[in-house]
C-alpha cells in the first residue's frame, strides 16, 4: 500500500487534468490512499469524486509562499511514502513545502510528471526546483529524451504513456454531427478536438481544409474546442470563404460523442506531448491524420492506424486527409487497428499500474 499526494494547479481542464483524475481514481481502487491537492475554484474540483480525498488551495505563482505552506501543511498531516506533481508550478511549490519542514521527519519520494515537449526553463529558480525531483515520469519517449538533453540523468526519467478511460468511451452515445451542426447528408466530416492554442496548429488545419474541399467539395470540418485563437481562426476562415466546409463549435462537453461521427480525426499539432485526444480517437475507431509533432508517432502507427505528416506542412497534411477519405475501406481498417492499439498499450489501467511500479521500485 502506498499513500501519495497529487498536486495540479491548473483551473481549466485539459487533457493533463483528466489524466490525473484518471491516475488518483485508479490509485484509490487498487486500495493506495490518494490525495488530491488543486485549485479550490477549477475543474479538478468540480470532478472530484464524492468521496475523494480533495484538499484545495488557490496558488497565485510559484513562488506563492502561502500556497506551498498550505501544501506542507497537508503532507506533514498525511505523511505520503509519495508526493506527485503535475504541472511545474506544483513542483516549485513542493519543492519550498519540503524545504519548510527543514527535513523533519521521512522524506517522500518526489515525482514529477513532464507532458510537454519543450525544455525545462534554465533560470536559477527552475533549476532549484526540479533538484528536489527524485523521477520524472515522461507521457512520452520523446519527452524523456529531452529532459536527457536538459541535463536530467537517464536513471531519473521513467516513460509511462497516458492512458485512456475506454469504458468510459465507450458509454458514451455517439451524436450525429450531420444533425447536431445542419451538416449536409452524407458530407464527410474530418474533426479535430483541442484547445485553440498556437501549439495545437488549427491554423494549419484551416488552410489545409482549403485544400481538401477543391478535391472533395462536400468535405467539412468541425474544431472543437476553446482557447485564445478563436477570434484569429474566424477571421481566416472567413478570408478564405471556408464559411459553409469549417466550424468551431466552442467547447463541448459531449467532444468524445461527436468524435464517433467523424470520419477522420485530424491532428495538426506543431508541439505535444502525446496526444490524449489521438488516443481517444483510435479507441472510437476512428482514422487518424497527425503531425509527427513530439510523441504522436508513438500512438499513431503510419500506415496501419492513420496517416503521419510532417509539422507546418498544409499541403501534406490536406493530402492525407483527401487520401483517407477517397479511402472508407482503408480508414475503416485504420480504426480497427488504432482501437486494438489503444487497448493493447494505452488504456488507463497500464497506466496506473505502469506509475504504482514507479512508486514501488523507487520507495524500496
């Protein structure tokens, strides 16, 4: 048995916040005590489980003193074998935590999870931080290899892939986006579910999209998601008169039921870590055209569970998804194989089971 905080700052929700209400949720049921430390007013709370363990504090930066006495507080009440945290203002607030206890009492083992993949930043502060980690886990290989390359020693980074809640996905009831958007019947739908950020690359998608519809005229294209690039996606739809092929719906709390009605999920990310939103495609069966951006090629299989292309190139990116859908037979067989990869190495218990083997070979 193995007692852990969790410690996510974040308010919004995304793709690393679901992953660690997946990892406590999972911890909890396999009989590990989990606290959860985040933010008293942001997503994490409002999808706590009742019952959960859940402590909220309202960190301002990391260098919030009051927020990492809060934080010592709770792990001087709880006393975990592991503290785990998930974004790097977690880490800069444990990292003072534990310096407050002036090393009274057991120390935890520190973890640190990297989604991203960009370099840890080299000022002064940053590197006083992350000297308090003991393993970093990386959701990807690529990851690993650059915290390699920022000085981080190879006996320290452990790789365990995010995972994906597929019974979860597949309760979910499938919602006709032809329906739900007056879609013209029978149009294909190429779809992409990501916040609307400049890593996530929608630009490019949008001129791909231009692309695409003067081979496949009746194509269109659903963006969900929300972000700061809204206003500037709009306006370049509308520059390139993809006003009746290109929509972005906002953020949708049903995105999971509507992927099921794409026909092929598109993601042209420019950076990323892995990519859960691939991985919950393929477990909806559906082909996938991506970037080769940070850790997508180790979920996306060329040529067997989608199409691979390289970053910023629109041209290349429009012609996989052109090719995808001039293809069902092949997109059909691409989504069997990409949902049996899902289940074979991405599901939410090799996750929680791969980061429990974490914890125990680095607290014996």
């Amino acid at each position: 048995m193995i007692t852990s905080v969790h410690i996510d700052t974040a308010r919004t929700w995304r793709g690393g916040q679901n992953q660690v209400l997946q990892l406590v949720t999972g911890l909890e049921s396999l009989g590990h005590p989990t606290w959860l430390v985040a933010h008293a007013r942001g997503e994490l709370k409002r999808r706590a489980q009742e019952g959960m363990r859940f402590v909220g504090f309202s960190p301002r930066s990391e260098f919030d003193v009051q927020a990492a006495w809060q934080l010592g507080r709770v792990l001087g009440d709880v006393k975990p074998d592991v503290v785990h945290a998930h974004d790097p203002m977690g880490v800069a607030l444990v990292a003072m935590a534990l310096q407050m206890q002036n090393g009274k009492g057991p120390q935890p083992l520190v973890v640190a999870a990297r989604r991203v993949d960009f370099h840890l930043k080299r000022h002064a502060f940053s590197k006083w931080k992350y000297r308090h980690v003991d393993v970093f886990i990386a959701a990807s290989d690529v990851i690993g290899h650059i915290l390699e390359k920022d000085g981080i020693p190879r006996e320290k980074i452990v790789t365990v892939h995010d995972g994906v809640n597929i019974s979860l996905i597949d309760r979910q009831p499938a919602v006709d986006v032809h329906t739900e958007f007056w879609l013209p019947h029978g149009s294909p739908v190429v779809g992409n579910v990501a916040a609307l950020a400049p890593h996530k690359g929608q630009k490019h998608l949008v001129a791909a999209a231009k692309l695409v519809v003067q081979v496949v005229p009746d194509a269109r294209f659903l963006i969900v998601g929300e972000g700061e690039l809204k206003d500037t996606l709009e306006r370049q739809i509308k520059h390139l008169a993809l006003e009746r092929h290109a929509f972005l719906t906002g953020f949708r709390p049903d995105a999971l039921s509507l992927m099921k009605s794409f026909d092929v999920f598109a993601m042209s990310s420019v950076t990323e870590g892995l990519g859960s939103a691939v991985l919950e495609a393929m477990t909806c069966s559906r082909a996938v055209v991506s970037t080769r951006a940070g850790g997508l090629p180790e979920a996306v299989v060329d040529g067997e569970t989608g199409l691979l292309v390289p970053t910023h190139d629109e041209p290349a990116l429009a012609h996989a998804i052109v090719e995808l859908l001039q293809q069902p037979e092949r997109r059909a067989a691409m989504g069997v194989a990409g949902r049996r990869r899902v289940l074979d190495q991405f599901s939410v218990e090799h996750m929680v089971e791969a980061t429990v083997g974490v914890y125990s070979t680095r607290t014996t």
